[in-house]
C-alpha cells in the first residue's frame, strides 16, 4: 500500500511528459528489439543465479536434485 500510494504520489508531481500526447499516434517510434531481447536474457539469467545459487552449496545428490528442481520450474515459470 505504502509503494502504490508513493507512485501515486509521485505520478502527480512528475505529471505527463510535455508533448507527449499530442499529434498523430502513428508518429511513435518503435522501441529497440535487441535491447529488449537482450534485457530479458540478462534478467532471464539473473534468475537462474539467483533463484538455483540460493540454495548455497551442491554437498550431496539430494541439494544437486533441488538444484535441478529449482532451476527447471525457473525456466518453465518463464513459458
């Protein structure tokens, strides 16, 4: 609630950006493709890293399994 209302809040001060919603709409640029893909697979990665990596240390074939656990249901929550 605290994080919603501070955007909120901040929203209203900022305010639309000058322009920016005026003229014609098909004048909008595209956005950069690689950049967008290359993004995704940063935070795509990040995941892996973060998410398999939290498990600490791979001592014995069960932390190995939670390992691979983690780290499929990572790539499947992305589908």
């Amino acid at each position: 609630l605290t994080g919603g209302i501070s955007g909120l809040v901040g929203a209203i001060l900022v305010r639309p950006r000058a322009g920016r919603f005026e003229g014609n709409a098909a004048s909008f640029e595209a956005h950069n493709l690689p950049l967008a893909v290359l993004g995704t697979l940063f935070l795509w990665v990040g995941w892996f890293g973060f998410n398999a990596g939290s498990l600490g240390a791979m001592r014995n074939g069960l932390e190995a399994s939670l390992a691979a656990h983690v780290a499929m249901n990572t790539l499947l929550s992305g589908a």
